[in-house]
DNA sequence: GAGTGGTCTAGACCACGGT
DNA sequence: CCGTGGTCTAGACCACTCG
C-alpha cells in the first residue's frame, strides 16, 4: 500500500555527520581553533555521544582533528611531510640526520627481527631506539636492531649505556659498505612505549616503517620505525629529495 | 584502612582483551579460521559487546582478523607485500602491468588535484580508474589524472569510453620522457566508490599513496592509489624490488 | 528465517589537564 | 576543583549473507 520507499539509502548518522562537519571545519573553522566539547555535539545534532565520537573518530584517522583528554578537540593542521627513504645508500646515523639517539641496549630481539636477521634465536644485538622530531613535534619513534657481528670492533662496554653508546654503535656501522636497502610500510597501532614517546595514547593509529640495510649480502641491520599516522604524510621520491608543499587530496568523503 | 591498592595501572579492558585474544590467534587458531560470534565472545570474556568490539576492531586494523557482515569474523592470512615505487622511471601502464584499466573519463579534478597538476581549477583532465588485484584479492583502487596537456595526440573521441579510452590515453602519455616521480604514503578511510571495489565498507583504513610523474620540468601525471591498509604491506625497494617473504614485526601490544 | 556483524542509544564512571 | 575526552554497559534495531 504505497510505502514510499524514500530514503533509499539509508546512510549511517556518524557517516553522514562526518560530511556534515568536514564541511564545517573546511568553512568555518581555522586550525588550532578548539570545537565545542562532545556533549554539547552531540546534543546540537542530536544523537548519541557514541555516534558524535564514531565521526569524530573518524576525522582523527584522517589528520583533520586533535583530541586530547583533559583539554578539547581541536583543528589539525594539514599533515607534515616527513622524508623516508631518501638518501637511499646511506647508514642510519651518517651525516646530518633527523633522528636522535635516545638509548642502546643489548638484548634478544623479537622473534620476527630476529628471523629478518638470520641471528640465532637468542642471540642479542644491539637495540638503538631513537626519536624523530619535526616542526617541534615527536612524530616517529624507532628501534634500530644490529647485530654484533655487523660491528665486530666494538667492545660492549665500550661506552657507558645511554645515548653515547648509541652513537658509538652507528659509528661503528658506517665501516661496512651498503648494498641498499629495502623498506615497507604497513598500518600499526602504537606499543604502549611507542605511545608515549609519540605523546599520544596506546593503540593510535602508526605507520610502521619496517627497513633492511643490506651489506656483505645479508641483513646487517634492521630499522622499525613507528611514525603517526594521524600527522604524518610519509614522502619518498627520487628526484633529490624535493620537498612537497602540496596539500595532499583529502580523502574525506 | 588499608584500601590495598593493587591492579595499580587500570589498564583498559578493550586493551588486555585484545592481548589476550592476539594470543589465542597465534596459539588456539590457523589462518582462515571462524571465530566465535560477537555475542558469545563477549559473554565468555564478560565484557559488554561493544568493548569486545573494541578489541575486535584494532586487531582488524592491525591485519590480524577480518570481519564480514552477516558471515562472521575469520583469522586473516598475513598481509601481502604489494610492490609500490618500482620501476622507477617508468610510467603508468607501460611494460606488464600489475594495474588494470577500468575506465576513462575526462572532467574537473578536485581542487586539490588541480593545484597539483598545476592546471586551471575548471579545466577538464583525463581521469583514468585502474584497480589492482594482488593474490585473487583487489588491493587497490587507483584514480589516474592527466592534463590533457600531457597527451597532445590524443583526441578526445579517439576511443569510446572504457577501458579502451584509458589504454589509449596510457600509451600515449609513454611517449613523453618522464623524469621522475615523487610518492607520499598517508593514513585515510575509503570513500564510498573505493570501499565497494575493495570490498570493504565506507570508512574503511586505506594506504593512500599520491604519486606525481614528472615531465618536461612540470607534473605530468597524479597518481592516486587507496590500497586496504588491513590486507597490504607497501614494499619499496632500491635493490631490485626482491620480493621480502619475511613477516613484518608484530606491532600489537 | 536464522545468524552474523554494523549502528545507535542513554546512561555511568574514570583519567587527565588546567584553574 | 571542574571540564574534557576515554572507557564501559545493557540493551535495541538494522543490513547483510546464506541455507
């Protein structure tokens, strides 16, 4: 009996309301600018917090807000490129390099690192962790594998732990010639150490830069570095490096 | 009065669960396998069944399960390396290609690719849509924009539209010299076209990856691929694409 | 039609950051 | 302390797949 079969597709509200406050945050909003808290949301459009949160969740994954607890949800700025895998036949370390040396230790690695590796099971490498910082923002954490016998002439106590046995190490790995290198980048959600030193919660979402230095025919170290996803664009070219001040499309909707 | 305060760190439930099950996956479970449903994970673990969602949902994100609509939730298989960035200097559709040609289509960009390709914001651009299957499985859904510029031979009635007009407007752009390309990899969520060809629903995590071709000191071509963030693992390599059987690290907790 | 995951609600309490 | 986002609950209904 005539039931008008409108509404043909029944989008979902959270999907619906994220179009809806894209297009708000395109028009209306500056970046940094704080939005009114979830609650008031959600009661402007009337649904539930769960679902004002599910939208909003949303917009996070896609660089578009910064939410922090105690504080607000504000506007993003669009997501800085960070520069992977340029200087392709370079040791981690060499030069003036992004990265900072936090710490050094010496243990058995992950089961899958140390397969990468092809060390034995309980064979203990290095384990360099360093930080990545841009536009004063903490935006990749690492941890860097080698093993001992990528660096035959250092002694184990050749300096105090720390970040100057760090250094030591890279030094120490520039000796070997490297044949190249090989990088993947996966989806990940952040360990609860990672988390921290990325200032953000465990869980969120990474990107995983898993990368193989290559030298005397074998995996002489191996880097896995986590960088945000949320405020990260990952850049590899080769054409020198060139800097892309191009805001990516968005991939909104 | 002693308020013994143990379970110092109220560690989230969602996030123990999720341990917890990431355990079971590896240990109790093969790949391809059903998972009990929702309702009864949840009553087992005790847990409201949107917290065992939760769980459900960063273990999906991390490529360790896969959740169908009125099937159920299955072990997933590891995550495929998908070569991105070989075959450097070599243009879209040339050689044998992982890509297929879908269609073709000539209209405005969106303003963000315009500003890319450096053209007008309402002159019109081929618009080509490639998808790319990996293992019987789509991986990814492309959208290829050329300046019409960039192919000065090609009428635009030269092919009906389809695949035909997209294969036409490919080996047309091969007689230009390219000299280089530049990738960036972000964190987005499908859009609707995209989600239904990859098979997943809207909103889905994708690896964009943004790719310019350069030409005669401009950019000749914009590359806009969305590949499945929980089925892929972008792979680029300087040492001749060796394919890398190795299981990437586990980033789960 | 039965069973699955997907969406949505209206509450509650907790952890954190500033005042 | 208050206000923020983060977690959690116990329901309900919907959309989809498959036998």
């Amino acid at each position: 009996m005539g039931t008008t079969q409108l509404e043909t597709v029944p989008e979902p509200k959270y999907w619906h309301l994220k179009t809806v406050l894209s297009e708000a945050l395109d028009s209306e909003f500056s970046v940094g600018e704080i939005l009114p808290n979830e609650r008031d949301l959600a009661a402007r459009f009337g649904v539930a917090r769960a679902t004002l949160r599910q939208a909003l969740e949303q917009l996070e994954l896609e660089g578009r807000l910064q939410r922090r607890r105690g504080v607000g949800t504000t506007v993003a700025p669009p997501r800085v490129g960070v520069a992977v895998g340029t200087e392709q036949h370079a040791w981690p370390g060499g030069g003036e390099d992004v990265w900072q040396a936090v710490d050094c230790a010496v243990a058995a690695p992950p089961a899958a690192v140390a397969a990468s590796l092809e060390t034995g099971r309980e064979e203990a490498v290095y384990t360099v962790r360093r930080s990545r910082v841009s536009h004063g923002q903490p935006v990749a954490a690492e941890l860097l594998y080698i093993p001992a016998s990528s660096v035959p002439e250092l002694s184990a106590i050749d300096a105090p732990s720390g970040p100057a046995r760090a250094r030591a190490v890279l030094r120490e790995l520039q000796r070997l010639e490297l044949e190249g290198r090989e990088s993947a980048v996966e989806l990940g959600s952040a360990r609860a150490d990672d988390a921290k030193e990325l200032d953000r919660l465990p869980g969120a979402p990474v990107l995983v830069v898993t990368t193989r230095f290559l030298a005397g025919g074998r995996t002489a170290a191996l880097s896995v570095a986590t960088y945000r996803a949320d405020t990260c664009r990952l850049t590899f070219g080769d054409s020198g490096g060139v800097e892309i001040h191009q805001d990516p499309e968005r991939r909104a909707s």
